[in-house]
C-alpha cells in the first residue's frame, strides 16, 4: 500500500499544475473509492472507509499544493522582452502644461 500512496500523491502533486479542480475531484473520488475497495477485502468495513477517506484527503492535499507551486513558479519567471511593454503610456490628466 505505500507504493500505491506514494504513487497518488506524485499523480496529485502533477494534476495540481495541469488539471481543473472539478476533474480532479472526479479523478480523486475514484480513486479513494478504488482504494478503500482494495483495502476492504483484507480488513473491516469501516477501516477500508476510513483508509479511502484518508487517501481522499491526501489527494486534496497534494492536489492543493501542487496547484500553489505551479501558482508560484508561474509568477516567478521573468517576462519575455518581446511581451514586456517598452514605456508605458501617458496618463493624460498628469502631464505637465508648458
């Protein structure tokens, strides 16, 4: 079962930087679900619920930072020159009368 957690949260830690959060929550529902099915033949029913539904918030978790990573690395790079403005327009109410 670590393996497979350590495999959700890489999963999740990469959809935060390219997926939209309803189709993630799709993605996570099922998979929780698949876990909690897996973890359910070899324990009770209400410790595979319980261990889908920590899977689920490990998922959301990672999902969130992956979403604030790619947030900030997005905001981190420099601008291109070709899109930078060269000299910003003239506010016409400032300029000075001569």
């Amino acid at each position: 079962m670590l393996n497979g957690t350590i495999i959700v949260i890489l999963i999740s830690l990469a959809a935060g930087t390219a997926i939209r959060a309803w189709a993630f929550a799709i993605f996570a529902i099922v998979v929780s679900l698949g876990f909690g099915v897996v973890a359910h033949q070899s324990a009770s029913l209400l410790e595979a619920a319980l261990y889908g539904l920590g899977i689920l918030v490990l998922m959301q978790a990672c999902y969130v930072t992956g979403v604030f990573a790619a947030g900030l690395w997005r905001r981190s790079r420099k601008p291109s020159k070709e899109s930078a403005m060269a000299d910003p327009a003239p506010v016409p109410g400032k300029q000075r009368q001569g």
